[in-house]
C-alpha cells in the first residue's frame, strides 16, 4: 500500500463542478454550548466544526443555539442560555457525569419554540435547516426549507426527509429496523470530520496505552485493563463517567484513571499514547477518537464491527480484534505501524477541508430537487466524481 505525501493533499482546491452559494441554519444541541471545550460531546463538535467548514466555503450559516457559543458563522442567534440550562439541569458536573437531556425537558422546549420563532425571521426559500440533534418541532414548522440530518450517528428512526449517516455501518443498521424503509437516493454517508489543528502529531511515543471515552461497559473499558496487565502496559483512562461504577472497584497499579480530558490534555495524551484502545462492544456508529488518535500519528487497536471496518486499515493505521490473543498480539507489535501513515489516513480522508467537500456534493444534490431536475439533473462543467473517493 502507498501513502501520498502529506504536502501533496489538495482536497480543498478540488471542485466537481461550478460551485453554489448556499444559506444554512444550523440548530444546535439544547443541552450544550457550542464551543470546544464541549469536545467530549460528539454532536456539538459536529455542530462547531460544520458551520466553521461552510463558513470557510463562504456559504452563509446562521447557528441557533446557547448565548455563549463561539462558533464560526454568519450569525449566532442565543436560543438558549445558562439560565435555561440552569433550569432544566441544575448544578451538575457534566465533565465528571454525562451529559443531561431530555426532549421534553424545558431546556428543549425552549430551543424549539425559540429557535422556531428565529429562523422564521431569517429564513428564504431554497435554504438549508440542519437538524443536528432530531430538532422535529422546528422542522415540522418550516416545511418549506430543505430539512437534513447532517450527521446521524445513533440507531434512530429517521424523520427527515434527507440523511447524511457517519458510516455505512450506522446507515444499514437504521434501515435494517425500520418497517418498509429501503435506501434512499438521497440519503447519503459522510464521515465525521476533525479539525488537523486540534491534534500534534508525534513520531516519538510514550509507553503506555490510552482509553479515551465514556466510562461504560460497551466501550470495552475492561477489555482495555485486562490487556494492558497481559501486555505490561501502564493504561491511562481518560473520559467522563466513574472507573468504579463499571469496574466494580478501584484501577489496579497498572491502570491511571485521569478524569475528563480538555482540548490541551485530549491533544497531549493522543500524541504520547502507543496506541489507543477503544475495544466497543455494540455496532460503533463511528468512534471519533480512532480518527482523532490517527491524526496525532498514533495507532488505534479497536473491535472488528461497527465503523471501525470503514475506519480502521487493519495492518497499517491499526488492529481490529476479535479474541483476547488477537488484542495481546496487537498492543505487543503495535510498533510495527507507522504513525505517519496513521497520520495520512486520516488527513486524506478525515480532514474538515475533505470532508466539507462531500457535504457540498451532498447539498448539491439537493438543490437539484429544489431547481426541478431531481435525479436527472445534469451538469456538463462537472470535472471529476470523487466525493465518495478514499485515498491510501
């Protein structure tokens, strides 16, 4: 297998065709403020990091949501507040537990009716609403806009009229349980997408094995602990919930649980880490730290179903495992990988500057069926049909 140089990446330079200008509100999560420091929230880092890629395409995006929000957009209209939050939550430590929400709670109620009131005031025909967190209320209420789930990445039924799932894996799953459903045309997958700016990529790494996400059985927490004392690694155990809870009592030697990891330290133990674990014991819609740990030239030793089959080149960015011998084999000649080819997996194909590219396909499609042509809408100008491409 042959990797492009990192410096001969041009994603952002490549356009099919003549490109449209297009205008997006983009609904935030009720629950969250969309900021980075909410990065062990996979949907609002979705929310930040999309509006920042249109922005950069120079599309117009209005973003509803918290006060406080310091995402990139055209507008930031509060739709909710640490009043509200307070609300609806009270005082909790959502960086120790997980975070709190409820449809019906009021925080929720309020987005809805308030953000409804909002894009009403903005909107024109032909835009986009994207509904990040199934926003239906304020769907319903705007027929007339082009609706999307812009990044499904949870086994729900689907009710908008277009969908953009993390992976093929989730997408199949969502089908698979719904009655009468088959694929759509114009349902689609695009893969989450990472900022190269978050992440330090490190040829050099420390010792020991990292697990980075939520404290829970399904993630493979004991698989992890239980590996780490074969192989004689220290284990560093990152993410929000309680190492107790869901392993019964306190880590052995062997294991250092750190608690919540912020942008700075998520940066500093990705690249130090000799590998990351993350052994998910459900079908994965994507597991974003595989992406992440890429980009910070680090390795990834996952489960084998799930996203990760999408994700994960087994034998080059990682391992995928199905028994306790093929994870031992793994963490003992993860050194056999190279972090550079780790690195340009996930900037040839994770990258924001990629990814928006698909997203602006995708919407294009879309505007077909808005202008009349639908699914036999042509463009002669169009030079290339790489949306769906990987590169190696």
């Amino acid at each position: 297998m042959t990797f492009l140089l990192l410096k001969d990446i041009s994603w952002s330079k490549s356009k099919p065709y003549k490109s449209l200008y297009m205008r997006f509100h983009a609904l935030a999560l009720p629950h969250t403020v969309t900021t980075k420091e909410y990065c062990a929230c996979a949907f609002t880092q979705k929310v930040f990091k999309l509006c920042a890629m249109l922005m950069k395409r120079g599309h117009t995006v209005y973003h509803y949501g918290h006060a406080d929000s310091t995402v990139e957009c055209t507008e930031n209209v509060p739709v909710t507040d640490n009043e509200v939050l307070q609300k609806a939550y009270g005082t909790y430590n959502w960086k120790k537990d997980f975070f709190q929400h409820n449809n019906a709670d009021h925080a929720h109620q309020t987005f809805y009716t308030r953000a409804t009131e909002e894009v009403g005031k903005r909107k024109q025909a032909g835009d986009f609403l994207l509904c990040f967190w199934g926003q239906r209320p304020v769907a319903d209420a705007h027929p007339d806009l082009i609706v999307v789930e812009p990044g499904i990445g949870c086994f729900n039924r689907l009710f908008a009229p277009f969908n953009v799932f993390e992976s093929y894996a989730v997408m199949n799953a969502v089908y698979g349980i719904m009655d009468n459903k088959n694929p759509s045309w114009y349902d689609c997958v695009i893969p989450n997408y990472f900022d190269p700016a978050d992440f330090e990529f490190r040829e050099k790494k420390d010792g020991y094995l990292l697990f980075l996400g939520r404290l829970i059985t399904n993630k493979g927490l004991a698989i992890a602990v239980d590996m780490a004392k074969r192989t004689g690694h220290k284990l560093i155990v990152a993410g929000q919930g309680s190492y107790e809870d869901v392993m019964g009592g306190p880590p052995p030697d062997h294991v250092e649980v750190v608690g919540y990891a912020d942008v700075d330290k998520r940066r500093e133990l990705l690249a130090g880490a000799k590998a990351l674990i993350q052994a998910s014991y459900y079908n994965e819609p994507f597991g974003g730290c595989v992406v992440e740990a890429n980009m910070s030239g680090t390795p990834v030793i996952t489960s084998d179903w799930g996203a990760f089959s999408e994700t994960v080149v087994h034998g080059t960015t990682g391992y995928r495992c199905r028994t306790m011998d093929h994870f031992v084999w793994a963490a003992t000649n993860i050194h056999r990988l190279s972090p550079a080819a780790c690195r340009e997996w996930a900037m040839n194909n994770y990258s924001t500057d990629r990814v928006v590219l698909m997203y602006e396909e995708f919407f294009q499609m879309l505007t077909d069926i808005k202008d009349g042509g639908g699914f036999y809408a042509e463009h002669p100008d169009r030079t290339q049909l790489d949306w769906l491409k990987k590169r190696l």
